[in-house]
C-alpha cells in the first residue's frame, strides 16, 4: 500500500480530480484499491492559551485535505520506474499517481515541506512530499505507508 497526502482549494476540485483518476466512480463512490480519509481543514498552528482564555486563535489551513491509500492490485499497478533524477526506497518515488502529478506541475514549499502544485486559482491541487512529512495529519489504521 501507499499513502499521498493532497490539499485541494475546494471539495469539489478534489472530487474532480479523483473522479477523472479513477479513484472515485461516476456516482461518487470510492472504487476498489482506494480508501479516501477527507479530512477537511486542518489546523497549522495551536491556539495560545493562558489559563482557560484564548489568546492567539488557532491557524486553520483553508484548503481541503485528504489522505489517500492506494492498496491491494491497485497498488501494483501504480507502481512504476523510480522518478527520474531520485533515489531512495521510498514507495511515493514510484508512485505513478505522485509522477502524474509531478510531471504537471511545479514545485513549491509549504512552511518547508516540498508539494507538488497544479492548477492556478480554485483549481490548484497540490501534493505533499512524504519525505518532509514528520507529523501526519492522521495516521491509518496500521501506520502510514509513504
């Protein structure tokens, strides 16, 4: 199995994109090989607190986050070449989801960690990489995968 983490301007855009990559099916149904954990907004920096009163809000992301795990025989079929000009055994490196991907778009850096971006406005989708990822927003039943 393998998991990829995206952030997406919108649900729809997400929705979208994973209908037209086979992830989802015409109907909105997740098809066989994928499990999708719609995670919505999520927060980038804590609340400061002093005693039980709020002082600084927290930082919510506004983008739509999702993990993805990709398993069984659809796993084996997005395995692919290494990416060119990489090395490593890491399985997102192989990924032939992650190469679409990377091979559209640009690469960005959020608060450090390198994405993959495509789209411009309400259309941009992007793609964390994995290897900069030390905190999973969620973590699956059995681990993450990367």
């Amino acid at each position: 199995m393998i998991d990829l983490f995206f952030r997406c301007f919108t649900r729809e855009r997400w929705i979208a994109v994973a209908t037209s990559r086979g992830i989802y099916d015409a109907k909105g149904n997740v098809n066989p090989g994928f499990a999708v954990d719609e995670v919505g907004n999520v927060m980038l920096t804590p609340p400061v607190m002093k005693d039980d009163v709020v002082v600084t809000p927290a930082v919510m992301d506004t983008w739509f986050c999702v993990n993805l795990r990709i398993y069984g025989p659809k796993h084996d079929d997005d395995m692919d070449d290494l990416y060119q000009g990489e090395e490593g055994d890491w399985k997102f490196l192989r990924s032939k989801l992650a190469k679409f991907v990377r091979n559209q778009s640009t690469t960005i850096r959020l608060q450090g960690r390198r994405a993959y971006q495509f789209g411009t406005g309400v259309n941009r989708v992007q793609l964390l990489d994995p290897r900069d990822i030390t905190t999973p927003v969620r973590v699956w039943a059995g681990g993450m995968n990367l």
